[in-house]
C-alpha cells in the first residue's frame, strides 16, 4: 500500500464522497472497473436495461 493510501481514511471523505461512493482519486486501484460500468451492471444483474 502506498502512504498516501494509508493516510486516507473512509471517515476523512466528505459527506458528498461518502453518499456518492466517490474516493479521492489516490485510491483508485489500477485495472478495477468504475461501478457505472455497463458491464459491470450487466454482469450483476443481466436483466437490467
């Protein structure tokens, strides 16, 4: 993990980051999908459109 990783904390977000399910962009893991992904909906639940 980095240090700056470490250093953010879920409860540091603000109450918009935490509503929205936002994390500062230091956190993102590289690779992972965004959950607006359309295939990441379709692969929860297929029958959604």
């Amino acid at each position: 993990m980095s240090a700056i990783y470490e250093e953010i904390k879920f409860e540091d977000l603000s109450p918009e980051e935490k509503l929205r399910g936002e994390a500062p962009s230091e956190l993102e893991v590289p690779g992972a999908q965004k959950p607006e992904s359309v295939e990441v909906r379709r692969e929860i639940n297929p029958n959604t459109e």
